[in-house]
C-alpha cells in the first residue's frame, strides 16, 4: 500500500469496522469527525472510487495523534489523503482508517518573525498563493494552478511551471507512525520526482516555506496570470487526476500516448484528453474500474508501438498498481 502507516504485528484479517470507528470516536475530542463508509471518490480531483472503512477527520494533534495509536492499536492501517488531486479510489474503497486534515484548523497560513511562513497541512496551495499575493511574498506562484494541500503536495513533491513545493520548503512538521512529532529539514526528507521518501510511513503536519522575495502584490498577481493562462491552453478543464504515468527517461509519456493514437481514446466515461494526452478526463460517470482499464489499454499500446512500458504517476489510492494492472 502507498503511504501507508503500517499496522502493528498481528493486525486483523477481517477487522470489525464499527468497533474500530466506536474505539477512535472514544479517544478524540467533540470536534473531531470519526465516521463510517464515507465516499473518497467524491473528495478527489478525478471523483471516483469507494469508501474509506473509517473516515477521521483530527480537529488538532493530539486528536490526530490518538486517531494514529488508537488504529496501530487495534491493529488497522491508516491513510492520510489531502485534496485528492493526483490519486485514483479503487471503486470497492479502502481497507483503512483514512485520515483527512478538513478542520479549519490545519489551514494555517502564518508568517514567522524570520521572513518565512508556517502553512498549515489542509491548507489549499490556491489559498497559500493568494494569501502571499495579499502578504507581497514571491516565490510560490507557481503552485496557483495545483488542485492540492500543503501535505498532499510535501507528499508528492508537487510541481508546476518548472517548480517543485520542496524548492521553496525549508523544514516539514512530520508526525510518525509512534506518535511522535518531529521537523525535519528538506535535506532529511529524500526528495525526488512525484514522492518523498520521508513521508513515506509518516504524516505531514505543516511546513516552513521560504519566500523567494518581496514584491508588490500587482507583479505578483501578474506572474500568476500568465501560469494559469499556460494552463488554460495546455490542459483539460474536465475532472482528472493529472498527469497520469511519468515521463520516461529522455521521453514524455504525453507524447508516446499521442502518437499512438490514443487521444479521445473511452473506457465507460474515462477518456483520454484530446487537449493532453497524459490526462484522463472523467466524463461524468466513469468508475475507477473504467480508469484502470483505459491505463492498461495505454501502456499496452504504447509498448507495442514504441517499445515503452510507462509506469504509474497517480497513486491508487490504499492498494497496488499491481492489483489493476
């Protein structure tokens, strides 16, 4: 499973799910949501895909901390997920707790006394852009136009515009699977293309992210016109998940997939983006069922024309590619 808190040895094959979501509601607080067969599909970018089995959604750290032991505990795993924008829910949901950061309060957005800003993990990048825009802080433009959170992004290593999240990141506030809080500075955390090796078992809380400048707001807000005006003519406004495979070396997975004939190519209503042929667009009603099988058609394709496998970028979402394709 990707991202995944692993349970503790001797974790249930068959779990009692209520009893589990009964033992979470006893261990947090009032303002803390703990429920049950909750849709996922509808909290992604892509909107498809099942239920989680227990949905948390902590109200502070140490709700989100008993949440963490109360699931090892009772031998479960537990997922977070951010805004949902580059993973697919498999359509018979996920075996976990799952583990929203929704609550208001982890939308931080607070400048620090040495120039740099504190950003909350549920914060939308949308959000942190604007309210830099407002604070005349340069750097993090290119972020506007990323469907995400903070933590999703620290997670994936998201990236737009010839930018990454961990250029502009300093520090990580990252949760472990024990409990225990800890920042962790970017050289710590294995960054590399699309993931975070530090985050993997782990969950970040919030990041201390470094401004390129001062500027005016209007310079600024310029700067973030022309991204999204890029965007606008290179991307499908239809919901999807992003760029679906990664590039091969010295390759663009877009490329292969186009000229393989595969633009508009439909499985049910998942379609290939006749603007973007990394993308796959949902129609309306497209099941993950139908996203899984017009990947495989994809890679099956484009090996047999170009001789290149292309490998997953989205995540499935609490499972293995291996399972769908």
């Amino acid at each position: 499973m990707n991202s995944l808190l692993a349970p503790t040895a001797g974790a249930l094959s068959l779990p009692d799910w209520d009893d589990v979501a009964s033992v979470l509601r006893a261990g947090v607080g009032p303002e803390t949501r703990i429920t049950r067969e909750e849709s996922l599909g509808s909290r992604t970018t892509m909107g498809v895909g099942g239920s989680a089995r227990v949905l948390a959604e902590p109200a502070n750290v140490a709700d989100l901390r008993a949440v963490v032991r109360g699931a090892a505990a009772a031998g479960v795993p537990l997922l977070p997920i951010g805004r949902g924008s580059n993973l697919v829910v498999p359509d018979d949901g996920v075996d976990a707790v799952v583990v929203a950061f929704s609550h208001a309060a982890w939308s931080a957005f607070s400048p620090q006394a040495d120039g740099r800003i504190r950003a909350g993990a549920g914060l939308r990048l949308k959000s942190l852009c604007g309210q830099a825009v407002k604070a005349g802080l340069q750097g993090f433009e290119f972020l506007e136009g990323i469907p995400g959170s903070v933590g999703g992004s620290l997670r994936m290593n998201a990236g737009a515009m010839g930018g990454w999240i961990w250029d502009v990141t300093d520090e990580a506030e990252v949760l472990r699977a024990d409990g225990e809080v800890v920042l962790l500075p970017r050289a710590a955390m294995g960054v590399d293309y699309r993931q975070c090796r530090g985050l993997e078992g782990a969950i970040a809380l919030g990041a201390l992210l470094r401004p390129a400048a001062q500027a005016e707001g209007d310079a600024i807000g310029r700067q973030i016109d022309v991204y999204r005006r890029k965007r606008q003519e290179s991307q499908p406004k239809e919901r999807s998940a992003g760029c679906v495979f990664r590039n091969p070396p010295g390759g663009a997975a877009g490329r292969l997939i186009d000229e393989a004939g595969l633009k508009g190519a439909r499985e049910g209503d998942a379609q290939v983006s006749t603007v973007h042929a990394n993308f796959i667009i949902n129609l309306g009603a497209a099941r993950a069922a139908d996203v899984f099988a017009l990947m495989r058609r994809i890679r099956a394709t484009v090996r047999e024309r170009s001789g290149v496998l292309l490998e997953p970028e989205v995540l499935c979402f609490g499972r293995r590619w291996e399972d769908f394709l």
